[in-house]
C-alpha cells in the first residue's frame, strides 16, 4: 500500500501570498503554506506526522493504531480519517471524562470507526491504555500523543524539504507536542529562525522536547503568550481576530492552532518584534 492522501499533488501551489497593511510591517513579505489543502480531512502537519506510523504499522502487518488525545483534538481526527482511508482499525484514548455531548472533532472520530475509551486526567498524563483495550487490541500499533516522536519528526521535516526557499528569514508555526517544530529545526536552511507559538499554558519542557527531538537544534525558540487560557480555550478577542483575519485574507483557522498561530504573527508585526 502506497500510503499517500488522495487528491494531493506535491507540485500544487500551496503558497498564499498575505498583504499586510500593519503599523510596524516593516515591508516584511508574509507567506501562508496552505497545507489544509493537501486533503479534506487529513490535512496539515497532522498527515506528514502519521504517514511514517501508518507505512511502519503496515511493515510489520498491524491492522490496529492506537493513539491518544483531547476531545478537540486535530491528531486524533487525523488519524481516525487516515485509518478509515488505508484499512487500518483506530482506537483513541481521549483525555477526561466522556462528555454527555461529543465534541465535532469526537464526532467525527466516531463516524469513521474510531472506538473511542475515556481515561481520568492522571492515567492520560501517565500514557495509560485501559486493560480492556489491551484485551482487545493485543497487537496493536501505538502512536503517542500528537504523534510525538522519531518517526513523527522525520515526517515534518519534509515540509520545509518540500517548500522551503532561502527567502525565508523566519518561520511560524503552532506548537502542541513540538514534534512539527523539531521536524521543522532539522530541516531549516542555515541562517533562518524558528518562531514556535505554544497553544499550551505553561508548557515550558516544550524547549528541551524540541531540542532532543530535533537533535541539539537551537535555531528555534518558543513564545508562550498567546494560548488564550490554554489548549483548545479561546475568548471573543481570538474569534473576532480569526473572523477579521478569513475576511482579510480568505484562509480559515481554527482556535485550536492556527488562530492562535496568526494572531501571535499579527501582533508581533504590530510591535516590530
């Protein structure tokens, strides 16, 4: 099995030019990598970090992926539509109680055939599957959280392969796990600097995962200002942002990552950062 999103053709233009009109621009040139184009559902970061999983589980002939996440997470929607597409089972532990009303993205999951079991806040922190799953799933293929891990950043690192140009003195990106931003380190052309935007509160080992995974790269670093209250939290100043930011500019985020993303980047246009 080639495992490759349908619909995706790598020589597509996947570069939005953004005209920004901000005190402080500074004639800076800001480029969107649309990634959200590559696949309706599995899209973005979220693909290049499962498809080394997903080729590894069918080397060695598993036909379950177990994996873990919140109830808005964007990694466990991937990766239910991803194993839905290439014939694989999916199980996700989702952190928290199950709520009396399943959240789009748990929905979702659901809708593609993801057996969905609930852990207390501990277990999940503790990287805990129940006995019962293991029960079932004896053989399965276990991906940590976001897909954090070797395999997850040899993935992310072809984006900056793929599309990287030396134009580029910075580059953006939301950080959950810092497997995208390592991927991301690896592959940066020299001279060019890494702006990670946490969508965590507090999540300060963010810097020392990055530079483990990433091998000792320390052409990076990680702003821990704009998550809003945390992951997945969001207030009407970021709603109104991303509404103003869609009619600007035509592209959609989430307040997840992407909305948190592009204010950090409006913002510290504003104040010449």
């Amino acid at each position: 099995m080639n495992i490759v999103p349908m619909n995706s053709t790598l020589s597509q233009n996947y570069l939005d030019e953004i005209a920004l009109q901000l005190p402080g621009q500074n004639n800076i040139q800001l480029d969107v990598l649309r990634l959200d184009k590559l696949h309706p559902q599995i899209s973005g970061n979220k693909w290049y970090k499962l498809k080394e999983y997903l080729t590894e589980a069918e080397l060695l002939q598993k036909k379950t992926i177990i994996t873990f996440g919140g109830a808005y997470s964007n990694h466990i929607y991937a990766t239910a539509a991803a194993c839905k597409e290439f014939g694989f089972e999916s199980v996700g532990i989702i952190r928290g109680e199950q709520p009396q009303e399943l959240s789009p993205t748990l929905q979702d999951a659901a809708a593609w055939g993801m057996d969905l079991h609930y852990v207390s806040r501990e277990e999940y922190q503790q990287g805990k599957i129940p006995q019962q799953v293991l029960d079932r799933y004896p053989q399965a293929f276990i991906i940590k959280e976001g897909g954090y891990g070797n395999s997850g950043v040899k993935g992310a690192l072809e984006i900056l392969e793929t599309w990287n140009q030396p134009a580029y003195t910075h580059i953006c990106a939301a950080v959950g796990t810092g497997t995208t931003l390592a991927g991301l380190a690896k592959a940066a052309l020299p001279g060019q600097k890494l702006i990670g935007i946490s969508v965590m509160k507090n999540n300060h080992q963010l810097e020392e995962q990055v530079q483990a995974l990433s091998g000792g790269r320390k052409n990076f670093e990680i702003l821990h200002d704009y998550h809003f209250g945390g992951y997945a939290k969001y207030n009407a100043s970021l709603i109104a942002f991303m509404n103003a930011w869609y009619q600007q500019t035509g592209i959609p985020s989430d307040f997840v990552y992407t909305g948190k993303l592009f204010y950090a980047i409006h913002q510290l246009i504003q104040t010449a950062y």
